[in-house]
C-alpha cells in the first residue's frame, strides 16, 4: 500500500474564510472515496493546534504506486483540487511512501 500526505498553508485570509476553505477542502476531498479506483482511504484533518504550522492534512491510501499517479490526474480529483484546494493554498509539502 501507498500513503500519500499532504500539508498545506492557506494564504493569508480572515480566520472565518479559512475555516469555510477548510470545510469545503474536506467535504469536497473526502467525497472522493468510492469513487476512485485504488484509493483505500482518503481523510483531511482541518483541526490542527495551535502550536501547529500548517492549516491543513490530507491522509490518504493507496493499493499501489500507479494508483497514486492515476489519482493525480483524475478528472473527480483535479476538478475538487482546483475549485477548493489549489486557489487558497500559500504552500503545499507532499510525503509518500510505502506503508
């Protein structure tokens, strides 16, 4: 199996646009389950502490490697990742790895 993590930073917005940014990451991220192939388990963890330098965590699962790349380029994912994700993010840092 494959975990793919992500952390972004939101750009600068009014601490009431990010927690509605985060909430439609989430939703919007997490409906994808089910609807692609290989992807086991998809989370977004939106709830960080305060002593936390990142304002959002995708926690996801893959069956392989080519699952991976196949979701990367998804139809379902790219149109979630540009309607809620990219156009509200400063920075994003990625770690995947064989679990």
């Amino acid at each position: 199996m494959i975990k793919h993590i992500i952390l972004w930073k939101l750009k600068d917005f009014s601490e009431s646009e990010k927690e509605q940014i985060k909430k439609n990451a989430k939703e919007g991220l997490e409906s994808l389950k089910g609807k692609i192939d290989g992807l086991i388990d998809i989370k977004v963890n939106i709830n960080g502490l305060e002593t936390s330098n990142c304002d959002m965590m995708l926690d996801s699962t893959f069956k392989s490697f080519e699952d991976l790349k196949n979701y990367s380029v998804n139809p379902e994912h790219v149109k979630i990742a540009d309607t809620f994700v990219r156009p509200f993010t400063a920075s994003r840092s990625c770690l995947d790895f064989e679990n």
